[in-house]
C-alpha cells in the first residue's frame, strides 16, 4: 500500500518543522509548497538528507506548483504572515485571508479529499475563511489551537507542581486569542481536578489565575524573546498529534477549532471546543457542560471570533 501523502501549504518556520517531525515519525510521503522560490525545495532536501542517519523512509518533495499536492490525505496550511512584537494575531486579518483564498483554491481544485488543518493566525476566523474558499466540507477543515494552548497550560502546571507533563491534562477552548478559555475544573493532575488541588494545598487561588492569565499570554510570551516571528516548536508538534489521529483513526478526543452547529448553543460557526479526531475527520464535537463563569467566558470569546469573522467579510464580500 502506497504511503500517505502529506501537504504542507507554507514552508516556513512551522512548515519546516511540520516536515521533519512528519518524516521522523514515518507519517508518509511529504510536499512542501511555497511561494518563496528555493525555501521548500532547500528544506525538502535537506531532510531527505537527514534520513539516512535518522532511518525513516519518506519521499520530500519541495515545490511552487499546486498540482503537486494532488490526492493529498492531510493539507497543513501555515501560509501567511507571523506576528511581530506588539502585533495582535487580529493584526494579521487582511494579509493573511487573501493568502487563505489562493489556499483554498488550490486545496479545492488539487486535493478536496484531504483532512485540512489550519494554523494561520488569527486562527479561528482564518480556519472559517478557509472551508469557505475551498468548499471542503466542514468536518474536514479544521484548526489547530486548542491543543497548543492546552499543551502551554499543561507545561506552566507541570512547573507550579513539580510532577512530570505526561501527568497533566488541560483542557483550553474557545478562540485562539486574549479570550481563550483555559478550564480549570476540567484540568486534572492524574485526574485531580485543579480546584481540589487547591484545596489541598499543592498550589493557590491566586498562583492558579497567574497561570491561566500566562496561559493566554503565551504566544506573546515567545513573540517577544524571539523579536522576530512566533512560537513554531510546539505548534508544529500539536499539528502533527492531530494529523497523526486522523491518519490512524485514533478517535483522540482533542481541543481543536471546530465548525459547531448545534451544541455550544452555536450554530454553524468555527471555534474551540473538545473534539474527536478519527479517520472521518471531525467526527464529533464533544458538548460538555459549563459553569456560568465558564459559559461567560465561553460566550465573551465567540463574540470575538464573530467580530472577527465579519471584518473578513467586510474585506471579501465572496465570504459573506
Ligand atoms: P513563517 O515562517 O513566516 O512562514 C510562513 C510561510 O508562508 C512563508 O515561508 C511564506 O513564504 C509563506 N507564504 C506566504 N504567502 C503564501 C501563499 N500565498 N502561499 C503559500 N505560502 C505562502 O511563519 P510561521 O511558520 O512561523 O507561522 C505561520 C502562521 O502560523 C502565521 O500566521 C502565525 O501567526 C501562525 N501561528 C499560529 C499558531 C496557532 O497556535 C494557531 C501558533 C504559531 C503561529
């Protein structure tokens, strides 16, 4: 049986990334597009060339022709523009929805079977914009979020308890933005709930808030020490965890920015929540139950991504 084949749409920081990690762990065959001349042909070839010592068989493939992503099982868009210090990713709106509609277009006409994950800022609307412009449908386009900022929260707890990361689960929703939701009564060490270790000392109210409020800050935490782009390590490895439930049909129940019609109180509409990743796609959107607080919180978020979501069709009268 053929290797899956893997697009990656931009080659950049994170596309690069996505490509060595897809290679090391033997996810299948792998097309790097870009714009920029030479940048995914240098990467593909270079770790092409690093497999030998590696000891993975994958096929790098570089390019700036869409036709070569046909048939592909899995798009990774991170075409685009990054932040820079002091931007907001609401910043990037304009520059990068008209960098999502040659996207869309391409996956549309070379490779509308493929599971598609989106990581262009500002996430939740760009991932909307995006099923739009390629008219896949919507349990296949997806964004990826929610597992970074769960994965940022799981670190920053790891450090307040001192036990390792493998034991923390987090839960983040909402939109990838100052208004997401890190839950703390759904996050657990080995399954005890936050507010009970609390309770039992291990940490504090106020110590707890700090964390979630770095929680949020978190992009913008690295944005400033690397002065010149955005986080790409571990976004890169969140992407590539949702990619690999999809190609392996893990069932993963997974934060991601979903299209949500019907729980939430939300109809039609892109934003985080928990959901299950298998090889159908989105195969559902799990509705858990919310506080008052945390349905506030969910709702301040949404509203958000809304606004967000009418300045793209204010800029592209097609999306509206
Ligand atoms: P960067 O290293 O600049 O790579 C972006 C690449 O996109 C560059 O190589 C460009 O040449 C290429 N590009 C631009 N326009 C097009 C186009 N029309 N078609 C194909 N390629 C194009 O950025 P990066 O990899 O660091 O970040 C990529 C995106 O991810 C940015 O929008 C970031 O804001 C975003 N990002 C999102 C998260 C989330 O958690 C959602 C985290 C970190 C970064």
């Amino acid at each position: 049986m053929a290797r899956p084949k893997i697009a990656l749409i931009g080659a950049g920081q994170i596309g690069g990334t996505l490509a060595h990690l897809a290679a090391m762990k033997e996810l299948g065959d792998v097309v790097l597009f870009d714009i920029a001349e030479g940048t995914p042909q240098g990467k593909s070839l270079d770790i092409a060339e690093s497999g030998p010592v590696a000891g993975f068989d994958a096929v790098m493939k570089g390019t700036q022709d869409y036709a070569d992503i046909a048939g592909a099982d899995v798009c990774i868009v991170t075409a685009g523009v990054p932040r820079k210090p002091g931007m907001s990713r609401d910043d990037l709106l304009g520059i990068n929805l008209k960098v999502m509609k040659s996207v869309g277009e391409g996956i549309k006409a070379h490779a509308p079977n493929a599971f598609v994950i989106c990581i262009t800022n500002p996430l939740d609307a760009m991932v909307w914009a995006l099923q739009q412009f390629s008219g896949l449908p919507a349990h296949k386009v997806c964004g990826m979020a929610g597992v970074l900022d769960s994965a940022r929260f799981r670190h920053f707890l790891s450090l307040e308890f001192n036990v390792s990361m493998r034991d923390v689960t987090a839960f983040v929703l909402g939109g990838h933005g100052d208004t997401m939701v890190p839950l703390t009564r759904y996050s657990t060490v080995a399954g005890i709930p936050l507010p009970d270790l609390v309770e039992m000392g291990w940490t504090t109210a106020e110590k707890l808030e700090a964390i979630v409020q770095r929680t949020r800050d978190g992009g913008a935490e690295i944005v400033k020490y690397l002065g010149n782009g955005s986080a790409f390590y571990a976004p890169a490895t969140s992407a590539i965890e949702m990619a690999e439930a999809y190609l392996k049909d893990q069932k993963r129940l997974l934060p991601c920015a979903a299209y949500v019609d019907g729980a939430f109180g939300l109809n039609g509409f892109y934003v985080g929540v928990p959901t299950i990743i298998g090889a159908e796609g989105i195969e559902k959107v799990v509705d858990i139950k919310l506080s008052k607080d945390e349905q506030a919180m969910f709702d301040k978020s949404v509203d958000a991504v809304k606004g967000l979501v009418a300045a793209c069709k204010e800029i592209e009268p097609s999306l509206a």
